[in-house]
C-alpha cells in the first residue's frame, strides 16, 4: 500500500537508529559545522555602525555566527535535554548550513564569480547559489524573529543585515522589514521563541523547567520551518538552473523530503542531526550521477537518494495526498512517536 511504501521511504530518509546515549556522552570536535570555533557567540562581536548591529549574511562565518548567537542564548531551555547543549533542537539548522559548505553547496554555480571556492573568496556565499539562498530563510528570518521575541533581551542597537551584490529583492533586511514583508513567517519563528520564552516565567514559579514540553517545542518549530521552505521556494526556482540536472532534482527532493520529516518532529538535536546528515551526499551531484549507482557515495547516500525521488514522485502523482495521509497519520503524539518507531524498526533491520 501507499503507506506501507512511505514507511519504507520514510526509513531510508531518517537512518537513525536512536541508540540510548548515556549523559555523559561528549561530542566531539568533527560533530559541529565547521569554522563552528570561530564564530562569534555574542551579538555584540559583531561589528556596530551607525547604532546598528551590522550581519553579513553572505559571509559563512558571519551567519554561522547568527546561528551560534541563537544556540548560546537558548541553551539554559535544553539543559534537560543533553549535555553541553547537545539537545538543544536549533543545533539542525547550522549543522545543515555547514554541510551546505563542506560539499560546496554555497559557492557560485554560475562559475561567474570565485564566491565560495577555495582559490578565491573561500567564506563568500553565493546570492545565485540555490541552498545559500534557500538558507537565508531558516538562518536570518529565525534570528530576527529571536530578536523580536526577546530572546536576547533589551539590544542596545537594531540589526541590519547586509544585503547581497545581486537580487537584493528576494530578501529582507532588519526586524521591521522583514515583518511588513513576510509577516507569517516572522510570526512563525518569534511564536517559538516566545514558546521557549513562556517557559522561563512558568519556570521562576515551579522552579524547575517542567513545564517544557519537547514535543511541543519541536512542533512550532517545525511549523516555522517548513513555512520558511514554503515561502522561499518558488522564489528561488530561477536558481536551479545554475545546477546540474542531478543535483537540481536532489534539491527540490531535499525541499519535498523536508515535510516528511517534519510531520515526525524529527528531532534537530546535536547528535541525532549528525547521525542522519552522514547519509547525505557529500559533494554535489554532476552530470551522469545515477543513483544507486554512483561509485563514491556509500550505500546509503544512493539508498537515500533513491527514496527522496520516489517520495517526490509518489507525492506529485498523488497530487500531494501522500503528505496529507503521512501528516493525518503523525497529527498525533502516539502517532509520530509511532512514526519515528517504525522508522527505526526499519531502519535497523
């Protein structure tokens, strides 16, 4: 049936068998994206002008700082949930970004630049890369949306976020901006903050951090992010043909597979992220890369690559019914407990 051939997919997409980890378990450095040490942690590194916090975005380590500011001030939430913040559930967004540029991903497909290559401006990322583009929508709409919410209590300056050389209409810039432009997405992402915000005041009261759901958390989360996608998708399509046929297609299976996912509320957390990204693919996809038959990607990374198309393809030949039932299906917390079982059943078998 259609279900039982989602459940196969969905256990190839989340290879994570969740093995009992003990508290003490440490990550190492490889498990953090990298330049991860060398980015700034406080909002107020960054450089000030004109009484304005001045982001980069289009700098890797600038935004990998965005991303490192959000994880240090939402670590005292997820305390419970890990040791040194490993549990905290944001960890799935700068892990994401850093695969991006470990494989490539962010450096300018056109070949018109040396954005984001090693011989020429290695940190630069590319506005006409499709994922750094894409990006921009789950690192600097959550971070403003974390400002707005309070999360970094009373700044001394607003933010502004530089704009790209090109297609500077495509994104938005500062708190205000972003708000008159894309309301329900700046909405999405303070709503969660707010969430995590809630829990401190409900917290002085009970002392302790009872009153933190996970599964909650992960579900307006999730909620932010798979709006993010929604919203900057078609925006971006003009980008995929920077790309080769292959990693064009991997891209909106990526985008697609995204959904799945989050009707699990998969969880973003350090090690849990990591174990699941050893299954993407590690550089991008060229012309004549048949999965499963490319010869440097292990097993998995074809097995993965496989199910994402045939997800995508039984979802449009379904006209998107398949996502309705899987989401039906994990409207739930059994249910995406269950969802998240099965997938591990599965995938350890």
């Amino acid at each position: 049936s259609g279900i039982h051939a989602l459940l196969v997919v969905a256990v190839t997409l989340s290879p994570v068998t969740a093995t009992a980890r003990s508290e003490n378990d440490v990550p190492g450095e490889d498990a953090y994206p990298p330049l991860w040490e060398l980015a700034t942690e406080n909002l107020l590194d960054f450089p000030v002008k004109d009484n304005k916090i001045v982001v980069n975005a289009w700098n890797y380590q600038e935004r990998l700082g965005v991303y490192k500011t959000l994880l240090k001030a939402s670590a005292k939430y997820f305390g419970p949930f890990g040791p040194q913040n490993s549990g905290n559930i944001l960890w799935g967004l700068p892990l994401q970004h850093g695969w991006q540029f470990r494989t490539g991903r962010l450096a300018d497909p056109s070949g018109v630049t040396s954005c984001g290559y090693e011989n020429g401006e290695l940190l630069c990322q590319s506005v006409r890369s499709w994922w750094s583009s894409m990006n921009y929508y789950l690192a600097i709409i959550p971070f403003l949306g974390a400002v707005e919410a309070g999360l970094f209590g009373q700044l001394p300056y607003e933010i502004e976020i530089l704009p790209p050389e090109e297609q500077k209409d495509d994104f938005c810039y500062s708190v205000k901006d972003c708000w008159s432009r894309m309301p329900q997405l700046m909405d999405d992402w303070k709503a969660f903050f707010e969430y995590l915000l809630s829990t401190e005041h409900k917290a002085v009261i009970s002392a302790s951090f009872s009153s933190f759901k996970l599964d909650d958390a992960l579900g307006l989360m999730w909620k932010a992010h798979t709006t993010s996608i929604a919203y900057a998708l078609p925006k971006f399509q003009d980008r995929l043909k920077y790309l080769s046929d292959p990693e064009a297609n991997f891209s909106e299976d990526w985008a697609n597979a995204v959904d799945f996912i989050a009707a699990t509320y998969f969880r973003t957390d350090l090690p849990t992220t990591n174990n699941f990204q050893a299954f993407l693919p590690q550089r991008m996809l060229v012309e004549g890369d048949v999965p499963p038959f490319i010869h440097d990607f292990s097993p998995e990374q074809n097995r993965i690559l496989v199910a994402m198309t045939a997800l995508r393809e039984a979802d449009r030949l379904t006209g998107g019914l398949l996502l309705k039932l899987w989401q039906k299906a994990m409207s739930t917390e059994e249910g995406r407990k269950m969802g998240r079982k099965l997938i591990e059943i599965l995938a350890s078998s």
